[in-house]
C-alpha cells in the first residue's frame, strides 16, 4: 500500500460506513415504528414517511428478478470498491463512498431481508409525493453521483485553465488505466 494513497482511501471507506450505519440504522427504525398503509407527512404531501419493501429497483423495476438485482448489486459493490480504492483526490474518494455505501445499504437488504436470502426486498421509508419510496441508501447514491459529476466538470475545467490533455486530469481515464495493486 503506498502511504500518499491511504488517506483516500480511509476517506472513502469512513464516508462508505458512515452511509452505510445510517441507512440500515433508519431503516431499523422504519421497520419498528411507521406503516406501510399511513403516511406521516412532514412537508405537506411532497414529503413524508411510509415504510415499503421493494423487490425491484427503481420504481420497482425489476421485481420479478430479485434476484438478478442482488447479483448485479454485489458486482457493482466490486466494481464501487475498486474506484474507491484508485481514488486520486479526496472530491473522489468522497463522491465514490457515498456511492459505496448507498449501494452496500440496499444490497444488504437484498441478501438479507425477507422474503430470503439473495432475494430481500429493499426497506424504504421516505415518501416523494405520490411518485415513490426511497430511503437513505439512494439518497447517498444521488449525493455521490453528484459529487463525481462535479468531479468530472473541475477536472475539466483545471485540463483547460492549464492547457494539459484532459486525460491527463480525468479521473475516469486514470481508473481505466490504473493497474490493480
């Protein structure tokens, strides 16, 4: 392990189960104290709490192939782990923990969840409106992704102000090109 490199990865890592601890912590909550069939509002109907178990993925896409979901979801936690572990800033080993750990969140509950193992339904509680059921665990994919997002646009922006390839500062070109240690 090269020591100028661990710190990036110590950032994705606590971000990752930090994520990780809150969501399976609400989720634990939702489970002992909100209903699936009452809603409590807290911003009007735009927001509220309503405990749901998704088989699918979004919108319930999916439903019918858990189980695929679950097997999909452990290769991208491979995949997220890698990415975290390549980090070169901090803006990116944050952006990849956040990713980490939404993902990590909601395939726990595929592996682990009724109705059986590989086969669990994701716990959601946080409801948009009448358009659907999330939890933490997406709400931390959506930040992450955001961060990378902003990642790939500074990246971009630096390649031009110094005149350098944008390969040369692209995060995504330097994780396809990194060897695996």
């Amino acid at each position: 392990m090269k020591r100028d490199r661990f710190p990036r990865y110590a950032i994705a890592f606590i971000v990752a189960g930090v994520v990780l601890i809150i969501d399976q912590t609400t989720k634990a909550a939702a489970i002992a104290n909100l209903s699936e069939t009452e809603r409590i509002p807290l911003l009007g109907a735009a927001l509220g709490l309503q405990l749901a178990f998704n088989p699918g993925a979004i919108l319930s896409f999916g439903s019918e192939a858990t189980w695929l979901l679950t097997v999909v979801g452990v290769g991208a936690i491979v995949a997220l782990f890698l990415a975290a572990m390549r980090a070169r800033t901090a803006w990116w080993a944050c952006g990849w923990g956040f990713v980490l750990g939404g993902a990590l969140g909601n395939v726990l509950d595929r592996l682990f969840a009724p109705p059986a193992f590989g086969r669990g339904q994701v716990t959601d509680f946080l409801a948009y409106g009448h358009l659907f059921i999330g939890n933490l665990a997406d709400v931390a994919l959506g930040i992450g992704g955001v961060i990378l997002v902003v990642g790939i646009m500074l990246d971009q922006r630096a390649a031009r102000r110094t005149g350098s390839a944008a390969d040369d500062t692209n995060e995504t070109d330097r994780l396809r090109e990194a060897p695996v240690e």
